[in-house]
C-alpha cells in the first residue's frame, strides 16, 4: 500500500492546486450530496429492515453543507439512499424481496438524482462500515454520469484516506475532518472567487500512484458553529418509521416521530479506541444556547418532530451552557422529548447533577452512559475520563430519577484483557445497576491507538477495516443479532468452564464470553428485582426486544415472563414463557446454552 506522504502546507498548495483543477470541474454550479446506504445490499435482512432495526438517521453534515454552499450561491440537491431504501423495505416481503431488488431501489433513486445533471457529486461516509457501499455508488456515478466529479467526506474517510483513494479509483478527492466552510470554499476557488490559499483538509492522487494530502484544518466556531442543517425537501418526521433514530424507541411516547441534533462537536476524553478526536480535533465546540433551542423549535413546529436525540460525543461538556439549553426547553415548553443515545461521561454527570435533574425536566426518557470497563487497569490504559467511582455516583444518582431509561455501553476484548478484569467489569455493571447494558466486542477503528497499537502488536493487519465477520455488525446490527447468527450456526462452546482469572480469550472465545457477560450483567440481575417502576422499563425493554430485536430467542421471552408475573399480568407471563419454552426446545443451541446458564425454563 503506498505510503501517505502528509504535504507541507506552503509550498505544496500549488501542487494540490493543480492537481484538484485536474480532477475537479472548473467552476461549478450543480452539487448533489448523498447519504447512502449503511450496509451493502447483501447484507440487509429485509424482516429486520422491516422491524425498523437499522439506523435512519438524518444526514446532518450534508444538511450543514447545503447550507454554507446555499450562501455562496451554488444549487445544492441532497438525496438520502438510506432512508429511501429502509422506507420502501417498510411493505416488502422478505420471502420475495433480494440483494437485487434491494439494489435497484437505491440505483433507481441515485439516477433520479443525477437527472439535475450536477457537475460534481459529494458521498457523506460516516462508517467503516460504509466503505464498500460508496465504492459501489462511485462505480454507479461514473456508469451513469461518465463526466461528473466524485467527491466523499466523514469520519471514515477521514480515518482511512489513503486506503479509500487506493481501492475506490472511481473517487476524485476527499474531504477531510468538519468541513463546513473548507468545502465550499474549495468549490469557491474552483470557480476562481477564491485563490490557493484557502485549500485545506484535502486528498487526492498525486497522479504517479501516490496520495497527497493537507491537512491543515479549520475548525466550525463562532455563526458557522451556530448553523442549522439545511434538509431541503427530506422527510425528517418520517425518519423514525423507518428505522432506528436513537436507542430508546421502547422508552418514548407512543406515535413519537424522532429526529437528531448536536449541542457540541468534539470530545474532552481521549479514549484510546474512539476517532472522535481524530475527526473533530482536540477540544470541545459549543453552539449558542439560542440556536439550540431554536432549530428544536424548527423541528417540532415545521418538521413534526416530537422526540430527538443528541448527537453529541460529550453533551455535558460546558455545563453551564448545558444547563442553560435545557432550562431554556423548559421554559418554552416544547413538548419535545429526547434522549442522549451517543452516550455522558459519567464523571461529568456525578459532578453536575443539577444537569441530570434539568434534563429530566426538559424532557430526557434516556441515557447512555459510556463505561467500557469496571477494571482499573484498563480504563487507565484506554484513557477514560471517568473512574471507578465515578460509576458508582452515577448509578445512585440515577437511581433518583425513574423516569429516565438508563443504559451503559460496556466492551469486552480489549488487547491482553484478562478473564478476571472482565469479570471485574460484570460485577461494576450490577453494582452501578443502571437498567440496562450493551456489551460489544472492541472494534479496532483506523487512526485510533488502539488501532496502531493492535497492528503493531500482530492481532490485526495493517489496513484492515474490520468489515466482514463479527466486526462488521457495529452500528446497525446489535449485539443480539450477532448472537442469532452464531445460534444459526450452532457455534456454542465450552471455553466458559476455562475459570483462571489471568486467562486472557482470544478472538474464537468471544462469543461464548459474550453471551456469558450479557447474561450475568442484564438478564440474571432481573431475579432480584422488585421494584415496580424497574420493572415496568424492563416490561417495555424486554417486550421489545422478543417482538421486534431478536426474535424467536427464548433468554429475554423468559425473564419478561418473569418481569410480568410480578407486575401482576400473569396470562402475560404465561404467554411468554410458553413462548420461551417452544423456542428453547427447538433450538440445541439454547437447550446447551440454558443448561450451562443454569436456567430453567
């Protein structure tokens, strides 16, 4: 793979110069900017697009582009390939609908796009997983519209450039990190309003093979910061029938219609396995507590939006603004709900729990709150800001408010972690006893250190995107559904009797040590629970995931058998545990896995 050789910033403006004018069009007027598909066309299960399983989230950076590109002048379409795709696979028939219909769909739409005849085209990538579905649309872009210039940006992009410019020759030039002015002024200069000087946060070829890049950057602050996306014609209130907008869907009023905003941009911690900072750079951005509130105002009043979730890496980052912007909610009384589904740092939550009481009176029904580990040598090796004790604060402080769901985001497989610091992890997870945990799997991220130091380490190889196999699923595809595919499979193992604490489990014991841990964190903690107003969010938790996330799975039909019978339904809590019962005699998978949990059904 060629090196990426990082340009010096003078005296290689020129040479950039001339290589965009090469490869971009002269003065252009027409943009097209597409949020595509999450997942390639094969991998989508049309039952759980159906379900709503996959993310639909509004495509915020594009809407931020159109507009900036909107004041310099230009005529900026946006289409959204993955809201149309999941909207239609809402009425399709799994039995009869493929790969193929499913590519017709989004290839329909794109030429729909084209028809504006733009002069150069921008795909948003987000995720890594997103790499292969842009180089698809490139290809379809070039097919399609042989003169058109191909440009991309987002996180992924940014993470791995050289590797996105190496294996999608179809693309001209990427745009690197937050670009919402650096990318139409490099349209300005194109078009000859603007010289050399404001070229920045670009790659292209160099024209010999290689890459070239400069990465100067120019962070949004001040009025850009204060922007609202432009969505032009898109269908925001439609956005949550049609997938995933948040992780409380269970939690929020019924008929709720969900949409996404951002209050900070960037991160105070410096975790060792997320490329937030790589992306936003160091530090965190605040926006204007009046343009908050008033493109929540927006959104309710002229989109329809009721619920929202924040889409902000660190969102009680300057808590007096922070503070602010809910008071501020309240006393509009929007009537707006909403959710921090990107996740808190729990130590700014125990330090300012004036922010918790005021979110709840803004509207908050859910929290996610990132924990990775409950080991003291693992937090401090992948720098979290928070500690142990932390956790703990949060959980009593939570405890206070029952009207909030609350959920922790915990990892398993960090580079030489031990059986014993996992277990370390599953005994801070019920004593924190936030209602509810995901467990993933650590997904090595290009441009992370954890990244690098895996590569270095021989446990990954150089270039690899971690797109196929168990990784892949990160994202759109929870933890459970992975666990489906393995039941599938019958993949069940024995290494849980490996019971030495300075075990450290290799790749091929994970996902025995998942289930394991997803069990002893969440569904044996419900045998204890008493409390009604628990267990009426663990009723609509529970409820669904066995009707919606992974069906036909005996485990959680079971507990919320249990969960009703103690809420006092129990023609409720028969019908579950009937139900668990034909699904763990039909499967060895689970008559296995129900005998080594020591659960009975």
């Amino acid at each position: 793979m060629t090196a990426l050789p990082i340009i010096a910033r003078e005296d290689s403006r020129a040479r950039m110069a001339e290589r965009l004018r090469a490869v971009l069009p002269r003065a252009p007027k027409t943009v097209l900017l597409i949020q595509p598909l999450q997942i390639p066309d094969e991998k989508i299960d049309v039952a759980m697009a159906a379900r709503k399983r996959y993310y639909c989230y509004p495509p915020y950076a594009i809407g931020l582009l159109k507009t900036d590109l909107g004041r310099r002048g230009y005529d900026v379409r946006l289409i959204d390939l993955n809201h149309h795709v999941l909207a239609a696979l809402q009425d399709r028939d799994p039995a009869t609908t493929g790969p193929d219909d499913i590519r017709d769909l989004w290839q329909a739409e794109l030429r729909r796009g084209l028809a504006c005849q733009p002069d150069l085209v921008g795909i948003s990538c987000m995720f890594t997983m997103t790499h292969e579905v842009i180089g698809r649309m490139a290809r379809f872009i070039r097919a399609e519209a042989p003169g058109v210039a191909v440009v991309a940006g987002g996180v992924h992009v940014t993470n791995a450039p050289e590797i996105v410019l190496n294996e999608i020759p179809e693309i001209d030039a990427l745009f690197l990190h937050e670009c919402d002015t650096v990318f139409g002024e490099t349209l300005d200069f194109l078009s000859g309003r603007a010289d050399a000087q404001v070229l920045r946060q670009v790659a292209t070829r160099d024209g010999d093979g290689g890459v070239m890049l400069l990465d100067e950057r120019h962070a949004p602050e001040g009025a850009v910061l204060d922007s609202a996306p432009d969505f032009d014609a898109l269908p925001l209130g439609d956005y949550s029938a049609a997938g995933e907008s948040g992780v409380f869907r269970f939690w929020r009023p019924a008929g709720a219609r969900a949409s996404a905003s951002l209050m900070h941009r960037g991160c105070r911690a410096r975790c060792t396995f997320c490329s937030v900072r790589h992306f936003n750079g160091p530090g965190v951005r605040g926006r204007s507590v009046g343009a908050v509130v008033d493109e929540i105002e927006r959104l309710r009043d002229e989109r329809g939006v009721t619920h929202l979730t924040w889409l902000d890496d660190d969102l009680f980052y300057e808590p007096d603004k922070t503070l602010a912007v809910f008071q501020e909610m309240t006393r509009r009384d929007l009537g707006v709900t909403w959710d921090a589904s990107n996740g808190i740092i729990a130590s700014a939550a125990a330090a300012h729990p004036e922010l918790v009481e005021a979110a709840a009176a803004s509207g908050c029904i859910g929290m996610y709150f990132g924990i990775e580990s409950g080991n003291a040598e693992i937090l401090a090796r992948i720098r979290k800001p928070s500690g142990l004790k932390h956790y703990l604060r949060v959980g009593e402080l939570m405890a206070g408010h029952p009207g909030i769901f609350t959920r922790g985001f915990l990892i398993i497989g960090f580079p030489g972690e031990t059986l014993g610091q996992m277990r370390d992890t599953v005994r801070l997870a019920r004593d924190m006893a936030l209602d509810w945990y995901t467990v993933q799997l650590l997904t090595p991220l290009p441009s992370t250190e954890i990244y690098h130091e895996m590569v270095e380490a021989g446990l990954i190889a150089a270039g690899s995107l971690n797109t196929e196999g168990e990784g892949y699923t990160m994202f759109s595809v929870r933890e459970g559904e992975r666990q489906r595919r393995r039941e599938t499979a019958g993949t069940a193992s024995g290494l849980l009797d490996a019971l030495d604490p300075a075990w450290v489990p290799g790749p091929a014991d994970m996902s025995a040590l998942w289930l394991m841990i997803d069990f002893e964190v969440n569904y044996a903690r419900v045998a204890d629970q008493r409390d009604p107003a628990r267990l009426r969010k663990l009723r609509a938790f529970l409820a669904d995931v066995c009707d919606r996330m992974t069906l036909d799975n005996p485990l959680p039909n079971l507990f919320l058998g249990l969960v009703e019978e103690r809420l006092g339904d129990p023609a409720q809590a028969e019908r579950r545990r009937h139900a668990a019962r034909g699904f763990h005699d039909a499967s060895p998978y689970w008559r296995t896995w129900f005998e080594r949990l020591e659960v009975s059904v």
